[in-house]
C-alpha cells in the first residue's frame, strides 16, 4: 500500500510531500491543474522512460519517491533475488532525472537497473487510465482477464515452458533439414575432397620431416664433402691430416706421454684420464661420422618423391586456405563428420521429428488442461458481468466470452473474444466495436473488479474511468471502487464526477497557484468543510450555490 508520495522539480511541481491514506481516496481538481503531472510522476516512478522535458526548469534535478506498506503480499523473495535490503513496513521507490537525461533509479536506497523496479512497480501499483479502455479490443487482454480469472499461472508456466522446448525442437528439425539438403547437394564434392585429403596419406609433423629430407637430399654432395673432411680431420691419414696423423691418433699420444710420468708427476694423471675419455669420445664421433658417410647417397628418385608429395601438400593448402597439415587433418575429419551426418541424417531426422511430435502431443494436453480452466473462468465471467452492469445502469446487458480453437501458441490454443450487448434486439458482438464509451468505461471496471478479487495488488489507481458516465451510475461505480478498497486494497479514483468524489474516505485536491517563480501545481488533503465546498464546485460550476452546498452534504452523508 502507498503511504507518502513525494515530488521534487516535476514539471509545474516545484515540491510535494504528501501521505496517502488507505481505503477508498479521490483526487479532484480542475482541468490543468496538475492531475495527470502527479499521475505521470507515479508513472515515471513505477520505471517509464524518462524525459528530460519533465524536469522542472532552472533545477538540479527531478526526484520522486514513494514509501509502501507491502508487510501482507509475500514479496521477501524479490529482494532476496535481486539483492535489496527488505523492509516490509517501509519499501522505498526512488527515480532521480538529471537535466542531462542520466536516469537513477534505487529501492530501499539500492541503485537497480530500471527493469527491477519496474518488476516491482508492477506488483506494488496497477494504473488505469483511459486509454487503457482501449485495450478491451486487443485479444491478448481478453485472454489474461481470463486467465487472472482462471488462476491457471501455475499450468500456464508449464505450457509455456513446454511450448518453448517444442519451438526450439520445431527449429532443430528445421536447421537439420536445410543442413542435410545441403549436404546432399553437396556431397559428391565433399567425397571428392575427402578422397584427395586421404589420398595424401597426411600425418602430424609430414610436411615438416619430408621439408627436412627434401632439403638433405638436394645438398647430398655438400653434406658427404663435410663428413669425409671431417673423418679426415679426426682419423689418421691422407693428405688432408697433419703429417704427424689424426687428431685421434695425436690424441691417443698424448695420452701415453701422460701415462709415462704419472709415478714421477701424478699430478698428470687427472690430465690424461680427461684426454682418456675426449679420445674414445671423439673415437666414436669418427665411427659415427664414417658410417653416416657411407649411407648417403645421392637418390634422385627418392627427391623427386618427396618434392611431389611437398607439392601435394602445399596445393592442398592452398586450395583450402590452410597453414599446414594439421589444419587439413581437421578439415578431413569435417568432411568425415558431414558425410556420416549424410550417411545418418535419416536416422538423426527421425529422432528429431519423433522428439517434436512427442513435444507437439504434451503441448497439445496441456493446452487442453488450459481450454478447460479457462471455460470454467468464462463461465464465471459470464455469469458475474450481468450482475455488475445491470447496477451500471445497462439493464438489457449480454455478456459471452468466445473461446475458439487455433494453432498452438505461446499462451495454448485458445483465441478468446469478449462479446456483448447492450439490448436484446442486436446480436452480441466484439465489446470494443458495438459498446459506447461509457459502456466500455463500465465494462472495464467490472473486470477489474473481478481481477482484483484475484490479484492482490496493494495499489489500483484509476484515472478518469468514469468518462461518460454521470448520476446514479457514477455512484454505482464509486461503490464498486469502494467495495475494492474494503477488501485489504487501497483504491485512488482521479475523477471529475461529485458522485465519485464524494464516496472516498479520503479526497485530495490538484490545484494551481501563481508565484515570482510562475505556475505551481500543489496538492492538499481537504477538511471535511472544504470537501463540501469542492464538491459543491463541481455540481454547479465556478458560482457555489446554496442548493449545490445542500447537495454537497447530501452526498457526503451517503458514503
């Protein structure tokens, strides 16, 4: 429930701190003065965009705030879920707008994203306003009605959830057909380069091991110079080695020289176990060196071999945009992938569709589960909407809801029309196209009054519903917002009517006055004198009559 509505620099609203009463209150005032500001200060709190044109000019900022009472509607979860402090006696609203457009919005001084406290706005306040009437004519209204009525949340949730693995099933079969014609179109061609990937008999590290022989074996002659000079260097011999032999066989004499003093200088004995173990060392290095001379051999054939499997690799590479061998082994094992989908796509769309039909099936229950609650629902509104209007002043009223079958959707596979008349000689039609406006004006608040029988919202505002309406049928639809308000709700009714006027507990005033500063809207709670007054204003005009004040009174007495 609201309990302090405060307004700082909102258009002609300069500041605004006002308590809100429970039960059944009214607002009046004369065209202009401000009503629709303070509405749409509610609104922008409750998280509409906002408009910088809505601050008020020469200010710091626009800020509206709000204090709830929300200790009877279960909501701890909310906060908990979103991370808010909560406090049940004192749930606090607040919208900040800078003149440069920086929107802030906070509950209980937490700053949220303006899509929380929307979600909350929503559970906390619902605003009716005129153009709302409208919405009488839209069929997803009608079904919602219906289903507020039906209290099928629960089963719908479960619909919908179904609904959505049947879609994205729907969507799988779907991508799995354009996927396997595709394939198929193209699956010579995939076999093609499979075949000609396989046939390169492609292995990690190819290309690199065939480079490196490929190289070897064009510089066959280089390599064989360098290792018989070598051998020459080390071993003993020809004319490429000193005269004296090979490093080996100098080597090996050292040793024996160091051998010879080690009992006179054992000091050289450390020296010549080193040279010991450089000799068999370099000993094996020329035995090495010697056999890998022996085995290289310059082989065309073979170099013509590798350079044609390099020149396979690198055209491969080239025809698919690869950077080596590794890159066309995955690519192989892709067109592997996409000829066994090919290969199974029977079976995988058989699957598939058989998952669909099964989703379409359990779709189809519960949307009749739906139909059915949704019936009983209808029939209760039907029987009911009589009741309520005939009071309103539509005597002859008719009233049906249509529920016909359609496609599957995300609400079932109900399309629902409110149908009514307001004789007995015209057929029942479409609501928005055969009811007048204050016909529709009534017809809304009947369904509001059942939905909010259903709904526990804290706070219904309604705005001007009474639009075409006068006399005894606006009394009758003050009793409607009453009855509301007596049943743990707190109902505010802006209107321009004294009948509705009279009938709230508690009656607010929007007027204007003129300062230094220009035009300012205010708002007050009127004494029960004052009340007489306004609501004498607005029997007769801007001349106050004994006869009006008389009347005043009289309506005041039957609240």
């Amino acid at each position: 429930m609201l309990k302090q509505l405060y307004i700082n620099n909102f258009t002609l609203i300069d500041t605004l701190d006002i308590p809100v009463n429970k039960g059944f209150s009214v607002i009046t005032g004369e065209t202009g003065a401000g009503k629709s500001i303070i509405l749409g200060a509610i609104n922008l709190l409750l998280g509409q965009r906002a408009d910088t044109k809505c601050i008020k000019l020469n200010t710091r900022k626009c800020v509206i705030e709000a204090h709830f009472d929300i200790s009877r509607y279960g909501m701890q979860s909310f906060f908990n879920d979103n991370g808010i402090d909560y406090d049940a006696d004192d749930c606090i609203l607040r919208r900040e707008i800078s003149p440069a457009g920086k929107s802030r919005a906070f509950i209980n001084d937490t700053p949220v994203p303006l899509t929380v406290i929307r979600s909350l706005g929503e559970q906390l306040v619902d605003i009716h306003s005129q153009h709302q009437n409208l919405m009488l004519s839209e069929e997803d209204f009608q079904l919602n009605v219906i289903d507020i009525i039906a209290d099928d949340k629960q089963l719908l949730s479960e619909y919908q959830e179904n609904f959505a693995a049947y879609n994205a099933a729907r969507k799988e079969v779907k991508h799995m057909q354009e996927y396997a014609e595709e394939n198929k179109r193209n699956e010579d061609f995939i076999r093609f380069q499979l075949n000609e990937l396989k046939e390169a008999n492609l292995s990690p590290g190819l290309q690199e091991e065939l480079e490196h022989e490929s190289d070897m074996l064009s510089h066959v002659e280089d390599i064989k110079t360098a290792l018989y000079n070598v051998e020459n260097i080390l071993g003993a011999g020809d004319a490429a080695a000193s005269d004296n032999g090979g490093v080996t066989d100098r080597l090996k004499e050292a040793v024996r020289s160091l051998d010879g003093i080690t009992e006179i200088y054992p000091e050289a004995k450390s020296a010549a176990e080193r040279m010991e173990s450089c000799f068999i060392e370099l000993k094996d290095i020329l035995q090495e060196i010697g056999a890998n001379a022996a085995n290289i051999e310059f082989d065309p054939r073979r170099l013509e071999e590798v350079n044609s499997k390099l020149d396979k690799i690198y055209t491969l590479e080239k025809k698919h945009s690869a950077a080596n061998v590794e890159e066309l082994l995955s690519l192989q094992a892709e067109f592997e992938d996409k000829l066994n989908a090919i290969d199974n796509s029977d079976e995988t769309m058989s699957a598939l569709l058989e998952r669909e039909r099964q989703l379409a099936d359990k779709c189809g229950l519960l949307a009749d589960k739906l139909t059915t609650v949704r019936t009983a629902a209808a029939r209760k509104i039907e029987k009911e909407m009589p009741d309520r209007l005939i009071p309103l002043g539509i005597p002859k009223i008719r009233f049906a809801v249509s529920i016909e079958p359609k496609e599957l959707g995300c609400n079932g596979h109900d399309k629902v029309a409110f149908l009514f008349s307001a004789n007995t000689s015209t057929p029942m039609q479409p609501v928005a196209q055969v009811a007048s406006g204050g016909e529709i004006a009534r017809v809304m608040l009947s369904l509001k009054a059942m939905i909010s029988g259903a709904v526990k919202l804290p706070t219904i505002i309604f705005d001007e519903i009474d639009t075409g309406v006068s006399g005894k049928i606006a009394e009758k639809m003050a009793d409607i917002m009453q009855e509301m308000a007596d049943n743990e709700r707190q109902v505010i009714s802006i209107t321009h009517l004294p009948q509705i006027a009279a009938k709230g507990s508690t009656h607010y005033k929007v007027y204007k006055e003129e300062g230094a500063d220009g035009t300012t809207s205010r708002m007050c709670i009127l004494t029960p004198d004052q009340r007489v007054t306004e609501i004498a204003q607005m029997l007769s005009g801007s001349e106050i009559t004994d006869a009006a004040i008389s009347n005043a009174k009289e309506l005041l007495k039957t609240k």
